[in-house]
C-alpha cells in the first residue's frame, strides 16, 4: 500500500513539475526564437512600416501579436503531430505521403536557404565597412573575408544545436540592450514624425491597400520557422504528452518579447523621423541604424550601427542555418541515399560553406529579388500548410474549429497574394 502510494505521489510529483517550473532550458529556448525572428530585417522595419502612414502603422501594430503567435503555435503543432523525433520534412511525408513530402522539403529548403545566403552577404558587406570606416584599416580581400566570417560561424554550428541555441539566446542580451538604448536615445528627439499624417484618416480602399501591402513586412519581419521544427522535437523530447502546453507557453513569451520590444523601437523611430526622411532612408538603401547615424552625426551610434548589425546578422544566420540544414539532410534521405549521421552531418557543412563562401564573395545584387521569391514559399509553409493539415490530418483534429485558425489562413493568403502582386507590379 506505501509502495502504491509513493508510486502516485511520485507520478503527481513529476508530471505537473514539467509544466509548473520554468527551467532554464525554457528561457534559453525562448530568447533562441527571439533570436531568429529579430534580426536584419527588425533594422529596415521602421522604414518599411513607417512609409503607410500613421494609421496602418497602428492597425498592424495590434495585429503583430497574433499574426506571430498563432501561425508559429501552428507550425509547432505540426511538428508535434508526428511521430517521436520527427522533425518538419518526416512529418510532412508522415502525414502527407512520400511525394508531397519530397516536394514540400524541397519549398521548405528554398524558402529559407536564399536567406542564408543574404546574411553571408550582410555579413561580409558589414564587417568590411566596419573595418574601412569606423576602424580605418583596409579590409582583407572578401574572398578571404567571406571565407572566415562564415569559417567562424560554421564553427559554432559543429558544436551542435543545443550549442547554436545557447550562443544565439546569448547574442539576443546585447542586441536588446542596443535596441532599448536607441529606442530610448530617441526619446528627447522625438518630433512628431509620422504622427503628422494622423490627422488624415485615409480612405478605406486606401487603408486595405496600404495594409495588404504592408502586412508580409510585419509577417516576415517576426518569421522564425526555421528554426521552429528543432524547437518542436525538442519540446517533445523533453514533455513527450505535455509538448505542446508548454511549448505554447515558451512561444507566447517570446513573441510578447518580440513585439513589446521591436514595436517600441519602430515607433521611437517612426516619431524621430518625418516620412519624407524615411522615404529618403528607402531610397538611399539604408537600414534605419545607418540613416540615424547620418542624420544625427553621432560618434556613439556611427560605431555601434555596425556592431549591432553584425551580431542581428550573425545570430539570424545561425538560426536560418538550422532550418536550411535541416531541409538539406531531408532532401538527400528522400532520394534514396543513407549515409551515416555524421558523414550526412559533414556534407551539409561543407555544401553550405562552399555555397554561402561563393555568393558572399560574388556580392550579387539578385539576392533581394531571391528574397523576395522566397517569401511566398515560407508564407504558405508557416500560414497555409499547418491550417491544411489542421483540416486534413486525424492527428490535429483537436485543433479544429478555432476561430485563430481562420485568422491564420487569412494572414496567410493576404501576405502571399501582396508578395506576388509586388513580383508582378
């Protein structure tokens, strides 16, 4: 009778413990996903979202929390619906079959290796400016240059993802410093800014349009599904039934990081700055760091833009290596080829090394319309395809019949359709 009592006492001990008690595993986790979202792109989102005006700046302001949070729940569930250790390509041809499971990995790598390749760039470009400008020392060649930015993060990744998760969750402390610094530095500059253009309410056909138009920059400026599969598998490693309670739980507090955080320095920005001024930032190219820089002539900031870019790059570089990686491995295991974990391991580094070492040295200037191209793939990954299997799939049956599912969908539809009629216009 003690033996069948402490067996229950020990059953109830553990199983609300999981959930209960925020361990340290959770928090790193959570700035890990803070970490892929907010990166280079947080830098031009001031520009991007400030040009609609002062109206649709506030509609997608308040729409930002769900928009992020729902469709990434979604996608995690997905993960979680599969089998133990299952990550986003084996579910995908679990739950959709070998062909459809083959196609969807292959958009699944395209939509986030592109993006990879876009961070060696920044990398390269930022680094060798930095060395030219701020330090005043000739930079080596870029080929050399390229090839030990990337050596140095490709060295952080054969330690392993735990490894890659602790070094981006790190990174994530000075870049929130530095951009509560900024948000903060702005505060006795504010003027007004965009808050002139609050006096005209813009038509309603003008409002949905600047709004469709707008809403993949807030989508994609927040996207962090690459590295949203390791997190699932993760999850369920480590709650097995309570995976998606608890991973809920981590994702809501990142993503209320992610907002609070990223709206208060868009919007000290956006009030610093007329729209005219963010026009010209957009014309000239620049990301909002470099353009404060010019505008106020400080010293301060003239240094830090660059080292606050390097590290945004760096840790989203990290985090997209993840995804891409991942889609790699599942492309050569459905053509039929198995070869051992660490020779599969070896040939996805020494793939993305050569590739990334390439276009980095390159320089191309197609990688935005790459981008670009890219955006309506990771659209429907991370908005449609979970909603498709919500309706389709026995597993997420459970999940049905929730209004945030059709929110998702709409979002979803709205970025795809606005990225296409950009391409198009």
């Amino acid at each position: 009778m003690n033996d069948q009592a402490n067996s229950v006492d020990e059953r109830y001990a553990t199983t609300p413990a999981t959930l209960t008690s925020w361990s340290r595993q959770d928090t790193t986790w959570m700035l890990g996903l803070f970490g892929t979202a907010i990166g280079a792109g947080t830098l031009f989102l001031p520009i991007n979202a400030g040009l609609g005006g002062f109206w649709p700046l506030v509609i997608l302001a308040l729409l930002a929390f769900p928009m992020t949070f729902f469709a990434h729940r979604g996608l995690t569930r997905f993960v979680l619906s599969g089998r133990e250790g299952s990550d986003i390509t084996d579910v995908v041809e679990e739950h959709f079959g070998l062909k459809a499971g083959a196609a969807i990995t292959l958009l699944y790598f395209f939509a986030i290796f592109p993006i990879l390749l876009i961070y060696s760039v920044a990398l390269t470009n930022t680094v060798g400016s930095f060395m030219e400008h701020q330090l005043h020392i000739a930079p080596p060649p870029r080929a050399i240059l390229s090839l030990v930015l990337i050596l140095g993060l490709l060295a952080v990744v054969r330690c392993g993802e735990q490894v890659i998760v602790k070094a981006m969750s790190l990174m994530v402390y000075p870049f929130i410093v530095a951009l509560l610094f900024l948000a903060v530095y702005l505060v006795p500059h504010w003027n007004g800014g965009i808050l002139s253009t609050a006096s005209t309410v813009p038509a309603p056909s003008a409002l949905l349009h600047t709004l469709w138009l707008a809403i993949p920059v807030m989508v994609f400026s927040f996207n962090h599904s690459p590295i949203i599969s390791a997190f699932a598998v993760d999850q369920k490693r480590q709650y097995g039934e309570h995976a998606e309670e608890r991973s809920s739980q981590i994702l809501s507090r990142a993503h209320i990081l992610m907002v609070v955080m990223v709206l208060f320095f868009v919007f000290s920005c956006v009030l610093t700055l007329s729209p005219a001024q963010l026009a010209e930032a957009k014309a000239q190219n620049l990301s909002i760091l470099s353009y404060l820089a010019n505008h106020f002539s400080n010293p301060t900031i003239e240094f830090a833009a660059p080292l606050i870019a390097f590290v945004a790059i760096a840790k989203s570089f990290l985090g997209h290596y993840i995804g891409a990686s991942e889609g790699l491995k599942g492309l050569v295991l459905k053509s039929g080829r198995r070869p051992a974990a660490k020779t599969l391991d070896r040939m996805t580094a020494a793939f993305m090394l050569v590739v990334c070492w390439i276009v980095a040295t390159l320089n191309p200037s197609i990688l935005g319309m790459i981008e670009t191209l890219g955006g309506p793939i990771i659209a429907s990954i991370l908005f449609l395809m979970p909603m498709y299997a919500t309706r389709k799939v026995p597993a997420m049956a459970k999940y049905r019949g929730q209004a945030s599912n059709v929110f998702v969908t709409a979002v979803g539809l709205v970025a795809i359709t606005a990225l296409i009629y950009s391409l198009m216009s």
